[in-house]
C-alpha cells in the first residue's frame, strides 16, 4: 500500500439511497420489477464491495414509510425480494456479515419479521463489515416514536435529563456510529426521510448511475470524494 493510501480517510459508516430502478428498467423496456430484481442483486454485491474496502457499517434504504403509497404489485415485488434474500442470506455468516434490520416492523409479514430476526441472531457475532436494511423506515417516524417512549418514561418519572445521547440511544441505529457519508445514485438530490437524525454531519454524495448498474467503480468514487471532504463539524 501506497503511504498516500494509508493516509486516505475511510468513512465508517456509509448510506446509500437505492434510487433508480424504476428508470433503470423503463429505459430497457422493461417492467419496473426487473429493475427492482437486479437492484437486489447489486445490494448484495455492495455490501462485498464496501465490506472488502474496510467499511464497518453500510445502512441501505430498501422500503421507506412512505412507499407503501405504490401499487400492490410492485410493494408485494420488492418483499417477494426480500424474502429471496432473507432465504439466501444464510451465508452471510460464512460471509462475516452482521445483518441488522431499521425500521418498523410491526407492519410486514409475520413470516418474513421471523426471518429478519432469524438472520439477526444467526449474524449476532459476525465480525466484519455490519449489513444495516431499512425496512418501513422513515427518519420522522423513528424520532416520532423516540419521542413517545421518551413522554411515556416521563409520565412515570423516569428520565432525569434529556440529551442528544439519551434521543440517540432511543432511535433503530442505537450504538451504531452516525453515517460519515451518505450517497444517493439515479441524479435525485434529496434525502427522502432517510437517516434524518443520524444525518446532521454526514457528507452527501450525489451521482448519476442508477442503483442497478452501481459498481465498484461507484465504490471507489464514494470513497475518493469522501476522502477529500474536509469535515469540521461545526468548528473551523
Ligand atoms: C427506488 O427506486 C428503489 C426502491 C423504492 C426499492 C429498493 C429496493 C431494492 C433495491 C430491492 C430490495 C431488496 C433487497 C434484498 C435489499 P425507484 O423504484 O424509485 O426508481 P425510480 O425513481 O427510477 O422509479
């Protein structure tokens, strides 16, 4: 390794927003489902990626609260895809890969909330790069929900101060690091209700792949552009 490689930040924790399937498969004739289908495919293949690159955390927005407005077909596709993965995925723990699900659950079939925690425990203790799904996820409905436990605590007199630590610690991510940068393929700029809370200090990378064709390439362009932000927290 090059001293100049050595020396290259490296985000912990990386977001990605998987836009563009749709568009992806429209633009080859094809039924959004198939693009739908091969963005699963690549999220596998991303977590490798960026498993092998030294990343620790990699939170992928697969299902947000707010898709449930599409139709039918097209949310029974994409947990049909999940279902495929779930059943696949057992091998994430021949693969190191701890898998952990954000988001609410209570909504989602009960086979598949059994699988989810069946892949939880089994990748418990898995040490390498941690696989973080957001699933019925949306950022307002994860601080709604703190802030309820918090008022309900509060209620019995159990909360002495509150702090960003003590919110933190009551949201999906608790004790997981805040993500260093957050990226967002297919050209959209926005962050959808994406990580909303974890997201204060995070860099934004913005590109036009759309998430089926994301390579590794898209990989290291993450990681290079990453490396030559210069982050200050709020200081100088
Ligand atoms: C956004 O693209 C993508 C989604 C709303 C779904 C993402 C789901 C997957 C990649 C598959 C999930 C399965 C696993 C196993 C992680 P879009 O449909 O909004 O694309 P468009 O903006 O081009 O229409």
């Amino acid at each position: 390794m090059k001293e100049k490689d050595a020396e290259k930040a490296l985000p912990v924790h990386v977001g990605l927003i998987m836009d563009g399937n749709g568009r992806w498969a429209k633009r080859r004739g094809l039924p959004r489902s198939f693009g739908h289908k091969k963005g699963a495919d690549t999220f596998t293949k991303a977590v490798e990626w960026f498993g092998n690159r030294g990343v620790k955390y990699l939170t992928v927005y697969a299902f947000s609260t707010e898709n449930w407005k599409r139709p039918k077909e097209e949310i029974d596709g994409i947990m049909n895809l999940l279902d495929e993965y779930l059943d696949k995925a057992d091998n994430n723990v021949e693969k190191n890969i701890k898998t952990v699900f954000i988001g609410d659950r209570e909504r989602l079939d009960k086979n598949l909330q059994n699988k989810m925690r069946h892949l939880e425990e089994e990748t418990s203790g898995c040490t390498g790069i941690t696989a973080i799904l957001a699933i019925n996820y949306g950022g307002r409905d994860e601080i709604v929900r703190a802030v309820r436990e918090i008022a309900k605590e509060a209620k019995y007199g159990k909360v002495n101060e509150i702090t960003e630590e003590y919110i933190g610690n009551k949201l999906y991510t608790a004790g997981i690091p805040d993500p260093d940068v957050i990226a967002r393929p297919s050209g959209e700029q926005r962050l959808s209700n994406f990580l909303l809370w974890q997201s204060a200090y995070s860099e934004f990378i913005f590109m036009d792949t759309l998430w089926p064709d994301f390579s590794e390439k898209d990989v290291d362009y993450i990681l290079d552009e990453y490396a030559k932000r210069n982050r200050r927290f709020g200081a100088l």
